[in-house]
C-alpha cells in the first residue's frame, strides 16, 4: 500500500462514519463531544549522565506536558486530540539533545518540542476497531512495537490500524504506518511503508501471539527490514507461589541497498512470583550475520530492555547476548526492582566477546490519586571488548502528575 492508497483508505473510512453519523439526531452528535472528558498529566524530570569520556556531564531538568480531550461515542465514533510539550526548565539544560544543543555534553534525548501527540478517529462495533490518525501503537511487551514512554516526547505514529476480534480469546491486528513520529522532535520523524501484522491466541496457560513486522522507511533506497515470530508468555497460578515463563522466537531479513542479511532472535524467561518478591532470570539474543549485522528493532521500546543506561540501542554487528537477573518488590507504599545484566556478543571470537555488565535499581511511589515519585540508577561497566563503549552512570528523579 502506498501513501496515495492509505490517504483514499483513510478517506474512505471518513466518509463511511461521517454517513453513520448522519443517520443519528444532530443532537445525539453534539452530547457526544460535549459528554467528552479532557485529560493531562505533567512530568517533571531530573537526569544526569556521568561518561568516562572527554564529554562533560549532562544535566538535564525537564517538564513534559501533555493535554488531550477524548470524545464520547456516537454510533460507534469516537476521536482524540492531544498535545504535547517538553521544555528544558530552570535553566539546567547542559546536555546533548541530539538536535545540535551542547555537543560537547553527553546525551540526554529529550529535545525541546511542542507538537501533537495524538490526532484519530475511532470506529468501533461488533469486535472491529478501526483507528486512522496519529496514535500510539504498542505489541506485547514493545520488544518490537512500543511508544518509547521514557523519553519525554514519546513514539507515536501516523497510521490506519485495524483490530478485530472474532472470538473472545482472538485478536487480528494490522497496522499501516505513514509516518513514525520518533522520539527526537518533528527533526527526526520518518516517512514509512510499514506493515505490522499481530494476532494472539489467549489459551488457559498464557498468550500465543504471532507476528510479521515489514518495514520500509520511504526514502528512495532499498531499505527493508521483514521480521517474523512467535512468542508465548504466560503464568500459572500455584497454592503459594506463581509461575512465569516466556519463550519467543523471529528471524529477520534486512535489505541494506545491494547487501542482504540474515538475523535470529530468540529470548527464554522463567521466574517466580512469592511472599510478595517476584524473581526472573531471562537470556534474549539478538543475532548476528557473520559479524557483520545485528539483529534490530527500530520502532521498540528499547529503554525497557537491555538496560536503563541505553548501551545498546543499537546492535552490535557481531550480535548481543544479554542474560539478566533481576527481582522486584513493594516497600513503603511503592514498588522497587533490582536487575543485573551481563553482556556479550552472538558472533564473535571468545576473545572479543566481553560487552561489559550493568545494574539497574529503580522505585517508584503514587501518592493520592493524582501524584507519583520516582528514583532511577543504571551503572553500565564497559568490556573489554565493548568497541566504543565506556563506564556509564545515570540518574533520574522523576515527580508526575496527571488528571
């Protein structure tokens, strides 16, 4: 489908609502946006970055803004608008924004911008959604499809989705991206020729999903990059304890103009939920192609994953293996995780596979119902063989609000 054919899709599916709602009394229609409900939320944030480099620290206090006002239903319509605004305050803005701003400083990606986040229409009956505008998109746990939460100007994207449920336990999802509103401002969006296909099956054990990402930054060039997998996660409940598992696998195919590569991805989690301490231990690889590509996923929530302090947002060429301990708990009214991370490469001699080792440690707290708190630490210790990489610390203090 090209962007000539999603603009007539989208029109299309206007104009069939614009008919439905023809049908109804003008004044079913104006109840349905007065009866709407607006709604925003404030972070403020405090980040440091601390490199064993020639950069200087960075220091970053910012406000993320976000207001919106979400319609009512009528005959199955409804609609979403919101804005959003992140600024540096108080003057502590000495850090690498990757729009150009203090480069001598480390990163700190959350440049300033105000744009809108969301903008769609949303029609619903009979087990089918469909949705067409700006909106957030997210599959499972955003290994591969997710909104980039952390930073201040999160992910969205410009899109025509479609969701449908024939039975209870079934969902059939596709999407058809236009454009990838990335994290970077306006700067750095992406025009795309994307496809992502989810389906799920919900058994008594836990959820099968499978997927097919195809995707195509619209740029002239030959660009591909075609993802299929399987995942399934779930939990069984015993007398005393819980049990939890994942296990997922997908192989990929990236077309890098007259070059082709071949990658695998495959992740193994087993914990246990206890006396109110939950415990994990998981292995994820993402593969290499003989050293000379690593597995990748563009449009992820790659913060949530191989560690808070963002060493590898991209993949090594030789690959990534990331096995990962970690354990998690309430204390105080609020929640708290530990994770240890080791690193290494999928591809590579044993002599040059060592990419270092990370801790995280974070804790959370709500206060009310309107009000939260947070603390946030990760200490990535670079490898001997982590080409580019050196000692880093972050640090965040986060104070939210949201109505």
């Amino acid at each position: 489908m090209n962007r000539k054919t999603f603009k007539q899709t989208g029109c299309l599916l206007a104009a069939a609502i614009a008919c439905t709602g023809a049908m109804a009394e003008e004044t079913t229609l104006t109840e349905a946006f007065s009866e709407g409900t607006p709604y925003g939320d404030f972070r403020l944030r405090y980040e440091n970055v601390d490199q064993d480099n020639a950069l200087d620290q960075a220091n970053a206090l910012t406000l993320r803004t976000r207001l919106g006002y979400r319609t009512g239903s009528y005959q199955g319509l409804s609609g979403v608008l919101e804005f959003e605004d992140s600024r540096a305050v108080a003057g502590t803005d000495d850090y690498n924004d990757t729009q150009g701003q203090s480069p001598d400083h480390s990163v700190v990606a959350d440049p300033e911008t105000t744009e809108v986040d969301q903008a769609f229409l949303q029609y619903s009956r009979s087990g089918l959604t469909a949705k067409l505008g700006r909106q957030v998109i997210t599959y499972d746990n955003q290994r591969f499809v997710g909104h980039v939460g952390w930073r201040q100007d999160r992910q969205t994207f410009d899109a025509l989705r479609l969701s449908y449920s024939p039975l209870q336990e079934l969902t059939l999802d596709y999407a058809y991206l236009d454009k990838r509103n990335r994290i970077f401002a306006e700067a750095g969006d992406l025009d795309a020729k994307d496809h992502l296909v989810n389906i799920h099956y919900q058994t008594g054990l836990g959820t099968l999903t499978g997927y097919a990402y195809l995707l195509d930054v619209d740029n002239d060039t030959d660009n591909s990059l075609d993802t299929y997998g399987l995942r399934y996660a779930g939990k069984y409940a015993m007398d005393t304890l819980n049990l939890l598992y994942e296990l997922e696998y997908a192989s990929q195919e990236a077309e890098a103009g007259a070059s082709e590569f071949d990658a695998d991805y495959y992740k193994a989690l087993a914990g246990v939920q206890a006396q109110g301490l939950t415990f994990s231990l998981s292995y994820e690889v993402l593969g290499s192609d003989d050293g000379n590509y690593g597995f990748a996923t563009p449009l992820a929530t790659l913060h949530a994953h191989n560690g808070w302090a963002d060493q590898f947002l991209g993949t090594p060429t030789g690959g990534l293996e990331d096995l990962k301990a970690a354990v998690s708990g309430s204390l105080a009214g609020g929640k708290w995780v530990l994770a240890y991370h080791d690193f290494s490469a999928d591809d590579a001699p044993s002599s040059a596979d060592d990419l270092g080792s990370e801790v995280d440690v974070a804790y959370n707290r709500g206060f009310g119902k309107h009000y939260t708190a947070g603390i946030k630490y990760a200490s990535y210790m670079a490898g001997d063989d982590a080409a580019g990489k050196v000692d880093t610390d972050k640090l965040w203090l986060t104070l939210g609000a949201r109505f």
